[in-house]
C-alpha cells in the first residue's frame, strides 16, 4: 500500500503544526497539506484528488467541520474522516457516524493515541485492500474489528496510567524551569524511579526536554521541560 495522503484541518496553528508533524513521524503516511478553514479545505480537496485522509477539526471559523463533510460528499468524494477535535457532544457524535467518520479522537490527546488512531485506520486500509472482490461475514466483522476502538491505556507502556501521565504533565507544566524526576515524584507522590519512567515517556514522545542540571553536589541529574504544544489527555 502507498503511503495515505492526509488533509490536517485545523483552525489553531499551533495544534495545526503539531498534527502536520504527527503525521510525517507515523510511517504509512504523508502530509498532503494544512488547511485553517473549512473553505480552505475544500479547496484543496477540489484541487488534489490524491488525498484520501481528512483529520477534521469540527469548531471551524468558517463553519463546522460537520458542514464541510456534507459539502465533500455532495461532491461525491470518498476521502476517509478522522475526526480530532474537542467537540464530545452526543449529537456531533452521532452526526459524525452517519456521515461515514471512520474514526474519533478527542483532544487533549498524547501522540501515542493520534499514532494508534493513524495506525487502526492504515490496518483498516490494509485488509480492505487485501479482501477478495466477494466477501463473506467473517471478512467484513474483520474490516469493521480493524476500526474497533482499542482500550486507551494500549497507547502507553506496560505499568503506566493515563491519571499518572496527566498529573506529571500538570507538574511541569506548572514549572517552567521544569523538573527532575526527584522533583516530579514529590509533587505528585511516586517515587523518583516511577517518576522518570513517565518523564522519559514523555521526552522519547518528543512533549519534553532534556537538559542536564548542574550547580549541585554529585553527578548532574536531568532535568525536564515541558515543551509540548498539545495538551495530553
């Protein structure tokens, strides 16, 4: 299969930049673009029949990115939906379903969820690709268990809750001079080894910085500054 060429729309630039480079990082996929607008959007979509991927922001300036998928399959395009947004209304919810979004992830997300999302659809496409021209019922429970979604804990390491990684998120985010592992278990009541474990999580993810701290007695120890332009849920 070649690599899914993907529409990021998103009106927050910072959040737009982070997706657009979320996608260049997840193999099996390449940034067709950045849209800011449901206008600019479907411009593009117009312009560049290769897209195949939407990553759909629904709170648009121009409209609701509900409205910009009507408006695509009017059009009688069949580019895929991934809705990833903050809208967690039942009603959006249920109007995105109908409308053929395949999958939803709600911000604040960690990489490792947006990459599990990407990586869910991409086995989607796979055995879809791969199934015979006539199916029988055990191909399509296959297709649609592809899109089945997987418990959230799956995107973290063994041993790591997501109630954890937010309160050491929260701490460096309330400490722009960051953290030591020392420093991070105290605040939220783990021990320093159970700290850095999230800590490194967190700086192999790319949302921290590593940067060696000196000044005191022994051998420098590591410090961790939040830098992540994405809030983690």
């Amino acid at each position: 299969m070649s690599d899914v060429r993907v529409l990021v729309v998103e009106d927050e630039e910072v959040a737009a930049e982070a997706h657009a480079t979320y996608v260049g990082r997840v193999p099996g996929f390449e940034l067709a673009g950045v849209a800011r607008s449901a206008g600019e959007a479907f411009r593009l979509l117009r312009r560049d029949d290769t897209i195949e991927l939407l990553l759909l922001d629904m709170h648009l300036p121009d409209g609701h990115g509900l409205g910009l998928l009507q408006r695509v399959r009017a059009e009688g395009r069949p580019v895929d939906v991934i809705a990833v947004t903050s809208a967690r209304d039942t009603e959006v919810v249920r109007r995105a379903v109908s409308q053929g979004v395949v999958l939803y992830l709600l911000k604040p997300f960690t990489f490792a969820a947006f990459r599990g999302k990407l990586e869910q659809y991409a086995d989607f496409r796979t055995r879809l690709e791969s199934s015979p021209a006539g199916v029988v019922q055990d191909d399509v429970d296959q297709l649609f268990g592809a899109l089945r979604s997987r418990p959230t804990g799956d995107a973290l390491p063994k041993g790591m809750s997501l109630d954890s990684l937010r309160s050491v998120v929260d701490a460096l985010r309330s400490s722009p001079e960051g953290l030591s592992a020392t420093e991070a278990g105290a605040a939220i009541g783990v021990s320093r080894v159970t700290a850095r474990r999230y800590l490194e999580h967190l700086a192999d993810e790319g949302r921290v910085a590593r940067q060696p701290r000196y000044g005191g007695t022994g051998r420098p120890e590591v410090g961790y500054v939040w830098e992540s332009p994405d809030p983690v849920s």
